[in-house]
C-alpha cells in the first residue's frame, strides 16, 4: 500500500508557558540552561503510570510537575543549545476527554511525539517531529482522516525519519496502519494489517517490522 511555588512553580516561571499553532513553529520565549538541567525537572514520570523520559547523548526529554493534580508538562532540549521546548502534558482523559502527549522518540535532536485527544465526537491522533535545536516543530499528522485514535509504537531514527503504528477502534475497519515520514513531512502508508505488528525499527532510512503469527 503506498498513501500519500515550590521547585515546581520555579520552574514553571523559568520556562514560561506554552503555545500552539499548525504547521511549523516557533517555540515560546524561553530561559536557556546550556547543561539542560532545569529546576524540578524529573527523568521520570512524576504521576500516573510510570515512565522514563527518553534520553540521547545529545539532547534529553524531561517531565515537569505542574502542580494542583494536573499533568506533568513534557520539555525537550539540546544539550549546548540549552532551550526547553514544550513537547506538551502527559495524557490525561477525564469524564470529559482531553488530550496530552502519549509516546516519545528521541534521536539525536529530533524528537518526535504521539498526540492524543478524547472528545465527544472522535478521538483523532496526531504525531509531530520537533527539532530541539531550533524550538521549531518540523511536521504535524493528523490520523483524523484514517479513523486513527492511537499510535500503539513510535520510533525515530537518525536523520529525521519517523514510523509509527496508527491503531483504528471502534470502525467498521479495525486495525493497524504502519507510517513512516521522512524529515520534511512527507508521510507513506507503508502497510495495513488486521493485527497488531511488532519490533518496528528504523534502521537508514528504511522502515522493518515483524508481522504477527497468523
């Protein structure tokens, strides 16, 4: 197939806040730390279930308590560079939805993330790649259109190239579709499958996985 305060509120004033926009973007104004290690920053997930913030030998992901139960928010920055780039919060639905980032790759200083929202009318997933270098989001997709509500594997290699598995729930098509998307955005169906596929890995470029056993 081939489709085209306390430590915490520290922080939070050191950082500053978030923005939002489609496409490519700047990130907000924001306190440099060359060495990355902000106040109050955690390599784990601070609440909810446990998870460690990805780590490369050029750049990291870190978690930041926001405080008032809410969701940790979710930084990337490169070493040297020393700019926290707001990835966003980690996912927390209520009765009512919601949305926040779900998994992360980290390669070099790329990072890429699954988006998740839960609303009334549809629960779409979007992956973006962001450029911790810059502060500037390269890419966003929208699995709106493919029925997609969650990315069940995201892996990202050097270079900028992304995959991911696209999970469909709850369609009169329930499945897996398997992604990739160079650094410029440009995003492939690779393949469709009835169950879900496993060891996806990208490795110059090119995009293996295993299929499941019939």
């Amino acid at each position: 197939m081939g489709r085209m305060v306390s430590v915490a509120a520290v922080a939070l004033a050191l950082l500053g806040g978030a923005s939002s926009a489609s496409g490519a973007r700047a990130a907000p104004s924001l306190a440099r730390v060359p060495s990355c290690r902000f106040p109050g920053a955690l390599g784990r997930q601070g609440a909810g279930p446990p998870r460690r913030a990805p780590r490369d030998a050029r750049a990291r992901v870190f978690f930041l308590p926001t405080g008032r139960g809410r969701p940790d928010a979710i930084y990337g920055c490169a070493d040297g560079v020393g700019r926290a780039v707001r990835l966003g919060t980690v996912a927390d639905f209520g009765a009512r939805g919601g949305s926040g980032v779900g998994a992360i790759a980290l390669a070099g200083t790329e990072v890429a993330v699954a988006v998740l929202t839960v609303h009334q009318f549809a629960d779409p997933v979007a992956v973006e790649l962001y450029d911790l270098r810059t502060g500037r989001r390269r890419w966003r997709w929208s699995g709106a259109s493919g029925s997609y509500d969650d990315v069940s594997a995201l892996v990202l290699g050097p270079g900028g190239t992304a995959a991911w598995v696209g999970d469909q729930d709850g369609t009169a098509s329930d499945g897996f579709g398997i992604f990739r998307a160079d650094r410029a955005g440009t995003v492939r169906e690779l393949a469709f499958s009835d169950a879900q596929p496993t060891h996806l890995v990208v490795r110059d470029g090119h995009v293996t996985w295993s299929a499941p056993a019939p």
